[in-house]
C-alpha cells in the first residue's frame, strides 16, 4: 500500500469511533479487503488505515442514489 507522506493514518480503533462502527466491523472489512489497510514494519498488531482509503471505503459502501420515477397516472 502506498501513502503519502503527508497523508493522514488512523488505527482501526480511530476509525471504527469516526465511522460510528463497532471495531469488529472494521477488522472485517479489513481481512475481507474491503478496507485498505498495513502493519507497520516491525509490528504484530496494530492497523494504520490511510485517510485515501477511509475515502474509497465509504465510497464503495454508500447506497446508490435512487432516482424517483413519477407516477404513470
């Protein structure tokens, strides 16, 4: 995964509570490659979720806007 340098990173932890999801939920998406995330170097535990891939997350998730048809009366 590449980051920028500059781009923000966030623990699972992070983005469960700005996502308003139980943690579970974000590991999940997470080991089903939903969500991008990487382990720093050295580490065993410990995700850092780009803000870029917060981004494509929620954008792969949102519902698609359904357009109303009018009624045929």
């Amino acid at each position: 995964m590449t980051v920028a340098a500059d781009e923000p990173l966030y623990t699972t932890a992070q983005v469960a509570e700005r996502l308003q999801l139980p943690v579970s939920t974000i590991r999940g998406a997470i080991r089903s490659g939903r969500l991008r995330a990487y382990l720093p170097a050295g580490r065993r535990h410990g995700y850092r979720i780009a803000e870029s891939a917060i981004q494509e997350f929620l954008r792969a998730s949102a519902v698609p806007h359904v357009q109303e048809t009018p009624d045929a009366r």
